[in-house]
C-alpha cells in the first residue's frame, strides 16, 4: 500500500518569512495529492490540492508543487500570518478506476506543527 | 465544518465497555469515512460507506465496526473497547461528483481506561 512521509514534524518561522513542508510517497500510481490544515479543536480542512498531470499550483500565499519522478511533493507558505499556525497534512491517493471509484481512500502524512512567531 | 456533525465531542469509558460514536452530515454527500488520529501517526482509515448498502474496510478496520443509518448518518462501534483505542476520532464526507475534497467533522476524544 500508499506509504506518505512527512517533515519536518514541527517548524517556527517568524512572521512575514515563509514556510515549506515536504512530504515523499511510495506508489507510483499514486495521481492526486491534498494539503490540510487543522486548526485547534477543529477537524482539517483541505487548503489546496495538486494531480499528477499538474507540476505547480498556487492560490494566493500558498502553493504546491510535484516531482513525479522523485515521488515527492512540498507545500509553500509565504508572507506567514498568525493565523497559519496550525499542524498541516499531506496525503496521496489512486484513483481505483472505473465509475464508482474516485480518490477517496486517502492516505495521510504524519502531519507538521508550524508555528508563527510574532 | 458545521455541515459535518460528531457526537459526543469527548467521551471517557472503561476497558471492555461498547461505544459508538455519531456522526451526521446535512451536506448530502453519498461518501462516508471514520478516521483515526493518533499524535505522530497522522490521520488513518478506519471505514468508509459509497452508500448506504456500501460499506469497506480501511487501513486499521480490527476492533471497530460501523452502521450506515441513511444517507446522512453513519456510525462506529468499538464492540469491547481497550485502552489503545484512546484516539482522536473524525468523521468525513465527500461528494466525488462534485470534488475530491473530504470535508471533515470536528472530532471525537475517547479515552479508554
């Protein structure tokens, strides 16, 4: 099955600077690749997401990107805030094929704690 | 997301006891997934429901099983709980039609003594 690593575990960075998180995974097949982010007490919310056939992707201070061959995918923040102290996770998944499967069974990265520092 | 809900948001109990954990969605989406979240091992799979007739075994299925009500309720059942199933417990929705995006309950503490 889908192994996801994820570092660092815990990352501070002062405000204003930015901040980069690196997950590797295992499959090849592995297509589509979320970020999410979890608040205190909340449950994750996905920030941004990234398929195979995508080398790139950004939406405003966050941005993702893919090395397919490398097998690994990284998340950058940029002009960090307070409010992006939270922990983050990656996660990979394959798309089963046909009709009724899609990209459900995601498997998730040990997660990264980053902190703002004011 | 207040369109995903969990009850009981903590719940504390003793080795060997039955528990089952609620969890309802007004989102209408057809697929359901139990997460498990344990510090330093991240999120993993539990269960997840395509529909009310089915139901499929994540990563981590042993000691838990679940039941899909309707379409919009579906819950998990430690039969004899044991104390390393002390974990934070999500519940999710997605509508594969729509996206890929899991849209993810607030969560449940058990703490099994």
């Amino acid at each position: 099955g889908e192994n996801v690593e994820q570092h660092p575990s815990t990352l501070s960075v002062q405000e204003g600077d930015s901040a980069v998180i690196k997950c590797t995974y295992s499959d090849s097949a592995s297509n589509y690749f979320p970020w999410y982010k979890q608040e205190l007490g909340k449950g994750p919310q996905l920030i941004i997401d990234i398929r195979s056939n995508v080398g790139e992707k950004k939406d405003q201070r966050i941005a993702v990107t893919l090395n397919k061959t490398a097998k690994h995918f990284s998340l950058h923040i940029t002009e960090t805030q307070p409010e992006d102290s939270a922990v983050y996770f990656c996660a990979a998944s394959s798309s089963g094929g046909g009709a009724n499967f899609g990209n459900e069974k995601l498997t998730f990265g040990t997660g990264t704690r980053l902190t703002i520092i004011p | 997301d207040a369109d995903v809900t969990q009850t009981p948001r903590n719940r504390i109990t003793k080795t060997g006891k039955r528990i089952m954990l609620e969890c309802s969605q007004t989102k209408g989406h057809d697929r359901m997934y139990w997460y498990r979240q344990d510090p330093g091992l991240g999120l993993r799979l539990i269960y997840y429901s395509f529909d009310v007739k089915d139901i499929n075994k994540g990563e981590i299925s042993d000691g838990y099983s679940v039941s899909r009500q309707a379409q919009a309720k579906f819950s998990l059942s430690l039969e004899s709980a044991i104390p390393n199933q002390t974990a934070l417990y999500f519940c999710a929705t997605s509508d594969p039609g729509t996206s890929d995006t899991q849209y993810f309950g607030p969560g449940t503490r058990l703490t099994v003594l």
